[in-house]
C-alpha cells in the first residue's frame, strides 16, 4: 500500500488497517508519501498507529516526506519503529528480498528527459539516473529467489494511466523498468500515481502494481494482497 499521506492533524488513523493487514498479509509493504508534509509530527503519528501492526514493515519514502526538509528526521522515526526503509539497499524476510529506492522522475520510453542543456535540467537527469544506480545495487544484493522492488515513482506508463498525460513525466522513469528488466523480479510495487492504474508489465514482463492507497484493487481495499 503507499501514499497514506498522514497529516499532523491525526483526523485518520491507520490502526484498524493496520490490524486487518496483519492478520490477511506476512509483510507489509509501504511504497512512499507515507506522511504528506514530511513533518516529523505526521511521522511519528503515523510510527505510532504501526504499533498496531505484528508483521514486518518494509518501505520506501515519497517525494512527499521530503517536502519540509526533514528526511533525516523521518527517516529516523519510521527506522526507530522497527520499519525496514529502504534507501537503496534490499532486505530478506521470510525468503523474500526487498530492494527498495524512491525512484525519480523523468518520462518514459524515447520521450524521457535527455541530459541536454541547462545545469538545472541535468541535475534533473542526473537525480534520475542516481536513483536507477542505487536499485541496481540493492537489486545485486538480493540472494533470493523470490525478489520484489518496492518503489514510490512509477517505473512504467502502463500504471500512471488514468492521470493527465501532461504530468506522466513526473510520475515515473522508464530508467528503473530498464534497471529491473536486467535482473530476475517476482514483482514491483509503487505509488505516488493516485489516478493511475493497478496493474502493468515491464517490457521484460515484471508484474507491477501500483499499489496506491486511492487506487482500486481486487481486494476492494486500500491496500494490495500479492502472492510472490
Ligand atoms: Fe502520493
Ligand atoms: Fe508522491
């Protein structure tokens, strides 16, 4: 599931969902824009309604956490409550691995973002391109069999239909799905596209799944089931 956006106002409490994962799910699995300011407060909120959760906890963080320029801060809460975040590194539980980045955006397909031109623009390239090197890292390290990349931005189109086609190039890169299709994937799981759609192939044929929490699932809950 992604995308809980929790605010520091505490209106929306994530226990009973919580709950109700623990007993359908093994592991949970959060793709990013876990808080919607980046505010340590709606962190430690949300750390707090994960109590509530009794299996392991694996994510990403969202453009969104970084909004007010307290990543460290976040990031410290959500690792202090037992979350394995990934940052570009993978984890194994229960003969799963997870390799898990943010991502970037940047476009897809012949139309993503070319190195060309202004400094502001190549930095852009450049953030996208870090970001596709840091999955190829934490996917090097998984030694299972059974292997799921967990990001937040959208590693193909397929799964950012339903938004408007003006933006597309900020939900995702075609550089991860390149990355990913070099290496043997069960499946991936991101969000950041709230409009967008459910599920999709990489053009190697990973499974993907935009896991959204506002997208509609064949759970007809917010969040995703998937059997690796
Ligand atoms: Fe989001
Ligand atoms: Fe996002």
């Amino acid at each position: 599931m992604g995308d809980l956006h929790v605010k520091e106002t505490g209106t929306a409490s994530f226990k009973d969902l919580f709950t109700e994962i623990s007993q359908a799910a093994d592991i949970l699995v959060l793709t990013g824009d876990l808080t919607d300011l980046g505010k340590p407060k709606e962190a430690e909120l949300l750390a707090a309604d994960l109590r509530a959760c009794t299996i392991p906890v694996v994510a990403v963080l969202g453009n969104h956490d970084y909004e007010c320029g307290h990543v460290e801060e976040v990031t410290a809460i959500f690792k202090d409550a037992g979350v394995h975040l990934l940052e570009g590194q993978a984890v194994e539980i229960n003969g799963v691995g997870f390799a898990g980045v943010k991502g970037f955006a940047g476009g897809f397909g012949r139309y993503m973002l070319g190195s060309f031109g202004e400094p502001a623009i190549k930095a852009m390239v450049a953030e996208s391109v870090e970001e596709t090197m840091r999955l190829e890292n934490a996917l090097r390290q998984v030694r299972s069999e059974r292997a799921m990349v967990v990001l937040h931005y959208a590693p193909i189109p397929d799964t950012v239909v339903g938004e408007p086609q003006e933006i597309y190039a900020f939900l995702g890169s075609s550089r991860l799905a390149e990355t990913i299709d070099r290496f043997p994937v069960s499946a991936v799981v991101h969000g950041h596209a709230h409009r967008g759609t459910y599920e999709g192939r990489t053009p190697g044929g990973a499974p993907v799944y935009n896991v959204a929490s506002h997208i509609e699932k064949p759970t007809g809950r917010p969040y995703a089931l998937l059997d690796l």
